[in-house]
C-alpha cells in the first residue's frame, strides 16, 4: 500500500480495511479450518511439545498470536477483523470445553489421554514409540525424581498435558540401572549393588538367565547387563 493513500483519519480503512464486510465470512472459514489443522499438526508433533499446557490451550496461544499479528502490522486489514476472529476463537474454545464436560468420549478426542510409559519396572517399548518419547527423557524425567534404579518404579503415566507422574513402589525391586553411560564413576560403584538376574536394556525386563544371547520374554531383545538394586 502506498504511503499517500495512508490517512490517519480514514476510519473506514482502519476499522474495516480496504477488503468487503462479505470477506469476514470467508475470514470464519479460514479460521476455523486453520484451527483444526493446527490441532492436528500439534497432536502429531506429541504431548511432549506443549509441555505443561494442553494440545487445544498450546493451539489456542498460537492461534491468537497468529490473530493479532496481521491487524497490528498490515495497513489493507481492519482492526474488526482481527477483533472479530478473536471473538471467533474464543466462543470455540468455551465451545469445546463446555462439550468436554458435557461428554467424556468428546473430552478425550480434543484433550487427549494419559498414557503409562513404565509398568511394574518394565518399560513399555510401544507406548514410548507411539508417544515419541526417548528413554533419555524418560530417564532424565526419574533421575530429577532421584530415582537411579527401574526397579523402584511402579508406574509412569505421561499426561494429557505432556508431564510425567512417577509412582514408586515402597521396596526396591532388581531392576534396571538408569545412570547416564557417561558418568563411568557412578557405573562402576553401582557394580557393589548387584543383583541376582540380568536386566534387559531396552525394557528393562529383569530375568534370570545364563545365555546373555537369549532374547528378552518382553520385547524380544538381546541385549543383557547385571541387574541391581537401587543405589
């Protein structure tokens, strides 16, 4: 737009733009299909990527911010537009959480799920592929729990909102040693905490065997070190 058509008493131009009140129909079909696509590229990109916040609340920030940005900085687009998405925006969101409350099978489609990352020490391969969270962060996530050892964990649940809850059992089981591979100091003073069995390193699957090429009961791998008790 050339500056001599700028006009700081055009009020037409600065409330509505230079584009037709018709375009504001057009403006709710983009943002609803924009909002849905943003749903659906966050929910694929997993929990772990909105952190504490839900995948429709980390949408919701985006969209807004998506929102305000063209009104504030393009001179052809009118202030009422951007107030008018806004408003858009926010009667879906109370529009989704009202049906959340309303039906719980409609609140698990937009929320999501908790789902259990580690059952009774064993780590469960699939769900942590499914969920594309690495054992690093997995293990990281326990170790700031001070938790060094599979074996005390009863159960990790990686919520909705991409957090991880960590029960413990109240004795320590043989389990699998979660200290990181580069801290040789730690590994070889855990060594005094051994354990009866082998644990599997990619489950954490503790079995006593003699033949470290047998393949775990678990998950099929063969891949062996001592077991131990918590340090």
């Amino acid at each position: 737009m050339r500056k001599e058509l700028i006009f700081l008493d055009d009020w037409k131009r600065i409330l509505f733009g230079e584009a037709p009140a018709i375009f504001l129909l057009e403006v709710l079909g983009r943002t609803i299909f924009m909002y849905l696509m943003l749903q659906i590229v966050a929910r694929l990109m997993g929990k772990r990527m909105s952190g504490q916040l839900t995948i429709m609340e980390m949408a919701v920030m985006i969209t807004l911010g998506a929102i305000v940005s063209a009104p504030m900085e393009v001179p052809d687009r009118g202030l009422l537009q951007g107030l008018f998405i806004l408003i858009l925006a926010l009667l879906f969101h109370r529009g989704v959480n009202f049906w959340g409350v309303k039906n719980r099978n409609f609140e698990l489609l937009v929320q999501g799920r908790a789902t259990t990352l580690v059952k009774d020490g064993i780590i469960q391969v699939d769900t942590l592929e499914s969920e594309r969270v690495s054992r690093q962060q997995l293990f990281a996530a326990l170790r700031n729990e001070k938790i060094y050892n599979l074996g005390k964990v009863e159960r990790v649940y990686l919520e909705a909102c991409g957090i991880f809850s960590i029960y413990t059992f109240p004795e320590v089981m043989p389990g699998l040693t979660i200290f990181p591979a580069s801290d040789k100091h730690i590994q070889k003073v855990s060594e005094e905490h051994k354990a009866d069995g082998k644990a599997c390193t990619n489950c954490g699957n503790v079995e006593k065997i003699q033949d470290t090429n047998a393949a775990c009961s678990n998950c099929g791998e063969a891949k062996w070190v001592q077991a131990s008790t918590e340090y």
